[in-house]
C-alpha cells in the first residue's frame, strides 16, 4: 500500500499509457468496493447489508486519494464513474471526507481537461 500511495500521484497524463486496462480496472474495483463498504454500509444508524463497516486509517485514506489521483490522469470513462461514486457518497467520518473531496477534485479537473480537448482538439 506504500509503494502505491507513493508512486501513484507522481503519474501525469503524460504516463497514464503505463497502467494498462486491466491495471486501471483493478483501481476501478478497489476504489468503488472498498469505498462502498466503508461508507454506504452503515447509515442513518442502520446497516445496509452485513458486511464490515468502519473508518479509513490514515494510511488507507492516503492510498485512496493516490489511487483517484492515478484514474484523474488516465482519463477513461471508467475512472469518470468511479469518481463520480465517490464524490457523490456518502461520507460519516473525516477520512471518508477528505477521499470524497480529492475524488471530487479529481472529477472536476478531469472534466475540465476534457472539455478543453473537445475545443482544441
């Protein structure tokens, strides 16, 4: 998780070529399960399903917003989803907070950098 938390945001739109398809979906997998798990189980004081529940360390929490910052740049379709699951979830804790936010963040510069390729390119 360390390694990942690390190298992850050095990546620019320039590398995104270098985390392939499959790469790109385990990302996809990880962010949207974990993070549903940890934020959606519980609500309102009642589970949602009977899986685990509970807060992100701040380990996780930092390869959480590594692993957003990593789809932002490969700028997929895919990734936009993630994100916008993320952004738009529920949040019950600081940590679910601060991942919510970069994927927010992470959604709005994406779509930005879209935008400006429909105009330019």
């Amino acid at each position: 998780m360390q390694a990942l938390t690390r190298l992850l945001p050095r990546m620019g739109p320039d590398q995104a070529y270098v985390i392939n398809r499959r790469q790109r979906r385990t990302l996809h997998n990880l962010l949207s399960s974990q993070y549903r798990r940890l934020c959606v189980g519980f609500r309102n004081g009642k589970f949602l399903y009977d899986g685990p529940v509970g807060d992100f360390s701040d380990d996780e929490t930092a390869c959480y917003v590594a692993m957003i910052t990593a789809l932002e740049q490969t700028g997929d379709k895919d990734a936009a989803q993630v994100l916008r699951q993320i952004a738009e979830g529920e949040t019950e804790t600081s940590n679910h907070v601060r991942v919510a936010e970069a994927a927010r963040a992470a959604l709005a510069r994406s779509q930005t950098r879209m935008a400006q390729n429909l105009t330019h390119g």
